[in-house]
C-alpha cells in the first residue's frame, strides 16, 4: 500500500506565488524564517524535488510538500 499524504488544494488568491509565501499559506510554516531554513536545509520538494529557491515562482497544479504534508496551488 502506497504511503502517500493526502494533498490540500490551497488557494494562492492570483497568477503566481512564491515557495516561502504559500509554505505559509499552506499552514506547513508558522513563520517567514521557518520557511527559509526548510527551504535551505532541503526539506521542501515541489513536485516532488527538492528546491532551494525561497522565491520560486509556483504555479496552479504545483504540489508543494514538507513535514510529510502535501498542499498543491489552486487558484
């Protein structure tokens, strides 16, 4: 059986979103600066790699993962 989170649809609210804004949109980050140490210390995976980019640009379908938490961006 496969072990895989349920994914959350979160709405970004526009065209775009950057990794460190919607990991706290999302709710998998209480803070700005507990988004950037995941981030940078390789945690987060989009899409299911690992991105060092706080300031990624993500886009609707994106599926954003940390924490053994999936969110995907919806708009």
């Amino acid at each position: 059986m496969a072990n895989s989170a349920p994914i959350d649809d979160v709405p970004a609210g526009g065209d775009v979103i950057r990794l460190g804004q919607f990991l706290q949109l999302a709710g998998l980050v209480d803070s700005g600066g507990e988004a950037k140490e995941a981030i940078r210390s390789g945690e987060v995976t989009v899409n299911d790699e690992v991105d060092l980019r706080r300031g990624r640009q993500l886009q609707a379908g994106d599926i954003v993962s940390f924490a053994g938490r999936k969110s995907r961006v919806s708009h």
